[in-house]
C-alpha cells in the first residue's frame, strides 16, 4: 500500500493569508500545508480521502489521474470544497465516482452541490459527479471498495460527527476531539496512523498536541503521523520534540506499508 498525504494543514492552510509570524514566513517547504487531504493506492484501486479546496493543485503534484472511490471525513468546507475538481477524473474515466460518507456528509453535500450528485452513466461530464454512499451509522462498519475493504469508525468533532478510516495496517483520523471506545478497538494493531493534531493549545473541535500524544500512547502505531497542524507548529521545531515514531505531516509525504 502506497499512501500520500496530500494535504497536511488546518482550515486556513499555512501560510494563512496576511498572516506574519514566523512558520507563515518560514521558507522550509514542510512549513507549506495545504487542506487536509490524503490519497491510497492499495491493490489497484486509487481511494481519495476528502475532496480539500486544493486538491487541484495536490492532483497535479502528485500526479493524480484516476480515483475509483472518495471517502469522506465529513463536509466541512475544507474538506469538501474541492469537489468541482473531481470532474477531471470523472472526465478522465467517463464515469462518476462513488463517494462514501455518514447521512450527515452526504445530505449536507447533495445540498450544497445537488448538481453534482446525479450520478450519470458515461457520456460527456461537464461537471463533476459523484455516487453519494451513505454508510449506517454504527459505532465501527465495513464498506467493500473493489478488493479492499475498509473499516469506518465514529469520531467526535464537537457538534458533529466525523468518519475515521482504516484499510488494512493503515488508518486515518482527522478532526476528532474525541474518540469512542469502540474506535479504540477499529485501531486495534493499525501499523500507521494518521493523526489530528491542530496545535499545542486545546480547543473545543479538534485534538491537540498532548492529547494526540497520549492517543498514539495508547494505541501504539509502528508510525503516528501528526496532521491538520496550523501555524503554531514549526516543522523542525516540532520534529525535533516528538517521541520516537511520531512526526508531523507534510503535503507530498509518502509512506508505504
Ligand atoms: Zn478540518
Ligand atoms: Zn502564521
Ligand atoms: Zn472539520
């Protein structure tokens, strides 16, 4: 399994726009995060995970031209509002694109873009169109994508409800503040996990530093990877602090497994 972290940062992106503090005006690349947004490629099927605001521009770096499924964490803008962009691959593969997320997700995202949730059988695709797939609102469930079959598990995000995802030894949790018991067990023996971890500060939607720190503790990854970091975190700086088997994020970090 080959997974690209596509995009590693908060809602804002670093450099924030006006923003003068240091990271924003770091010239260290690993300092550059774009919105949230990872890719796998696991036994021929290429699974897109949210569709982040930049992911044209994560598409053309990383030299993305098919995605077979989009799993959604959930319909925030900054994870979702680069969904016109899927009508390259919708374009590219001539047909629409399956994307799986909780009733929440995708009734909020048929909303906002109704236009794109008609799914069409081949012929020219002016827009982009997409399958919703809601999936049940279990504690933890199991979609079958192709050969894969990837686990779902239920994150708090303050008012709602995120969607954490595992496919074999890797998962993935974004924007969570706090994990159910049940999560717990999905991450049972996950040899690389990606983390929340939006700064040192606590805040009420989203993990931070101490609390992610204790979370890998608990689960014990081979590999914990720090994600959808703001502007508090130097990558060096933080780097050079985190126990072993932790680092932070960066867009265009691969990892195999
Ligand atoms: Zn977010
Ligand atoms: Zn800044
Ligand atoms: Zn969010």
């Amino acid at each position: 399994m080959k997974v690209t972290i596509l995009g590693s940062g908060n809602s804002t992106g670093v450099p924030s726009i006006g923003c003068k503090c240091e990271v924003c005006q770091s010239t260290n690349p690993k300092n550059k995060r774009s919105r949230v947004s990872a890719f796998i490629e696991e036994r021929g099927c290429n699974i897109l995970i949210d569709s982040s605001p930049d992911l044209r521009e994560q598409a053309l770096k990383n030299n993305i031209t098919r995605v077979d499924a989009l799993l959604y964490t959930h319909a925030h803008a900054d994870h979702a509002n680069g969904i016109d962009d899927m009508r390259s691959f919708n374009y590219l593969s001539n047909k629409s694109i399956p994307a799986y997320g909780n009733a929440h997700t995708i009734n909020t995202l048929c909303a906002r873009f109704s236009y794109i949730f008609t799914p069409k059988t081949g012929g020219f695709f002016y827009g982009a169109s997409l399958n919703g797939q809601i999936v049940p609102e279990t504690p933890v469930g199991k979609i079958e994508i192709a050969d894969n079959t990837v686990t779902y598990f239920q994150q708090n995000h303050a008012k709602i409800n995120t969607l954490g995802y595992r496919i074999g030894g890797f998962a993935y949790s974004t924007d969570v503040k706090a994990l159910p018991e049940e999560s717990f067990e999905a991450l049972r023996g996950v040899e690389v996990w990606v983390v929340d971890c939006l700064r040192r500060a606590e805040t009420f939607s989203h993990s931070h530093l101490a609390q992610s720190l204790q979370w890998i503790a608990r689960v014990q990854p081979r590999l914990a990877i720090l994600t959808h970091m703001d502007h508090d975190f130097d990558y060096d700086r933080l780097s050079n602090k985190l126990p072993a088997g932790v680092v932070p994020a960066y867009d265009g970090m691969i990892v195999e497994l």
